[in-house]
C-alpha cells in the first residue's frame, strides 16, 4: 500500500513538473541602435558617432530565439533606433518583466554605444559607473540591470541579459571597424534616464515578490569591463555587425544547443584566431560572461 502510494504521489509530481515546464515562456526585448545624435569634439567639429551593425545584431539573435529555441514571435518586442529612447527603453522592460511569471525566462538584449561616467557610489572601486546609450542620448547604469536581475531571480524568474557594447561588462582590408564607445565623461549632451523612470520599472520588479525556488541568471558582454568593442561593415557579403554578436550568432546557428559556457569559449577563440597580414591578432575584444552557477553555464542560450 504505502509503495503504490509513494508511486502515485511521484507520478503527480512529475505530472506537475511537466506541466509548469510546458507552460513556461520566454519573453524577449530587443534594442538596437545605429543612428545617434549628432556629436561634437571638443574643438565644435561634428563627429559621425553613428553605428551600422547594431540592429542587425539585434534582428540576428530574434531569428535565433524564434527559429532554434522555439520563442513566440508574439512574445518579442524590438525597439530600433528612434524608438529606442527613454520612453521605448522603459515601455520594452516594464512590458518584459510584467509578463514573466515564476518558471518563465527573459531575454534582453541591447546592441549600441556604452560608455563610462563617473560613479555616483563611493563603493565603486574604479570610480566608474558603465552605461549604455539610449537614441535620444540618455544614459543608463549598470546597476539597474544588477537590480532588476537580482529581482527577477528571487521572483523565481530565469534572466539573459545581452549587450554587445563598449565596457560592458581583420577579415579584410576593406573592412570597416568602429569603436562602440563614447567618450562621454565631459559631454552636455547626454544625461542619466530619469530616476522616476527607472524606480517604476523596479516597482514591477518588486512586486513580484520574493519565490522558494528562485530562478538563475546569465550575463553575456561583448568584451571585458575596461574594454572597448568592434562594429563590423564592408565586408563582401556579410552584413554588418557587432564583432560578438557576428560570430555569436553562427556559432549558436549551427550549434543551439551549445551551453553558453562553451559558446563563449568558442567566440573567444575565433575571435582571438582572426588575423592581420602579418599573422598577428586583429581584434584584442575578448567577449566574457557571469553565470548564477555552473548548472546555468552548462545549459544553452535558452533553457529548453
């Protein structure tokens, strides 16, 4: 009696594990930026800042999700270039975080300008806050994305966060290769998005509440904290990209089930195997990632 029991009991727990699992989602939020404000030196002389593989890298990584991991369209939302100002950057992450439940996974990714500006925290060892750079010139910190991932994960939900930008975390000589970095340390024109803004997108967050099982997490950066990272052009038929994300993308193509521990060691290493004419390595951008543990590092780009 008590063995038919305990096996009844397994089977609806098991029952009851498939069914959340089926019933899981994964939500996705995409912003990609090539065409920036117009910017000047110091000497008022107008400087091209403008990008051109950032919403390619964008529209790169959604096929991806929708075409290898099995992501509803109808649960993506990309914001491109003008749209991916302050108002569009709050809109997608309160849409992001609001429709994840516990169980679901979310993946934000962003492809643009990053910088640094100084720290408004004194716990700041380098004295340096990194930022991404909005279309509309707003600047957003890191520490948003270290709160909002701690809030999602304690709420039970699955986080990716993508950003193949400067500071973040060779193929020919036609080949055009951009900075995706802005020195903006002395610059008017850009300004931190509003702290009211970023506080309601927290709040969504927050309320979530905290669940006994949490979710995890994974970080993948385009190139190491201090480091500035490449935007790829004129290549004969390849379109352009960011440096991380042109080869990210193949690799996860022909390879989606590749955990993203290895697929980070494989970008590093092709990238690193890129080579000028004299036989020495064209690019020093060496892509890193931060994992919530090594059973997330050991699972794909999005867990199935």
């Amino acid at each position: 009696m008590f063995l038919k029991t305990l096996l009844r009991a397994t089977t609806v727990l098991g029952l009851a594990a498939s069914f959340a699992l089926a019933n899981a989602d994964t939500y996705a939020v995409f912003y990609g930026i090539n065409d920036y404000p117009e910017s000047r030196d110091d000497n008022g002389k107008v400087v091209d800042v403008d990008l051109k593989g950032a919403v390619n890298d964008c529209n790169s990584i959604k096929v991806l999700l929708t075409e290898k991991y099995g992501v509803r369209p109808e649960n993506v939302k990309t914001y491109f270039d003008k749209d991916a100002n302050e108002k569009g950057f709050i809109e997608g992450l309160k849409w992001l975080i609001a429709s994840a439940k516990a169980g679901d996974q979310v993946f934000f990714m962003y492809s643009g300008h990053g910088g640094q500006i100084p720290s408004q925290d004194p716990n700041e060892e380098d004295g340096k806050d990194e930022v991404i750079v909005l279309a509309d010139n707003k600047l957003v910190t890191d520490n948003l994305f270290a709160e909002l991932g701690k809030m999602l994960t304690d709420a039970g939900v699955s986080a990716t966060f993508y950003f193949d930008s400067c500071f973040s975390g060779g193929m020919s000589r036609d080949a055009e290769t951009r900075n995706k970095s802005l020195d903006i340390f002395r610059s008017k024109a850009h300004s931190r998005i509003a702290a009211a803004q970023t506080n309601a997108v927290k709040a969504i967050a927050k309320s979530k509440g905290a669940k006994a099982e949490k979710g995890d997490f994974a970080w993948l950066f385009a190139g190491q904290e201090d480091q500035p990272t490449k935007d790829i052009s004129g290549l004969d038929g390849i379109e352009a990209h960011g440096l991380f994300t042109l080869f990210m993308s193949a690799v996860l193509s022909d390879h989606p089930d590749m955990t993203l521990e290895k697929a980070i060691e494989t970008v590093v290493e092709v990238i690193a195997g890129v080579k000028d004419k004299e036989g020495k390595s064209r690019f020093s951008q060496k892509p890193r990632a931060e994992f919530s543990s090594m059973e997330r590092a050991g699972k794909r780009l999005i867990p199935g």
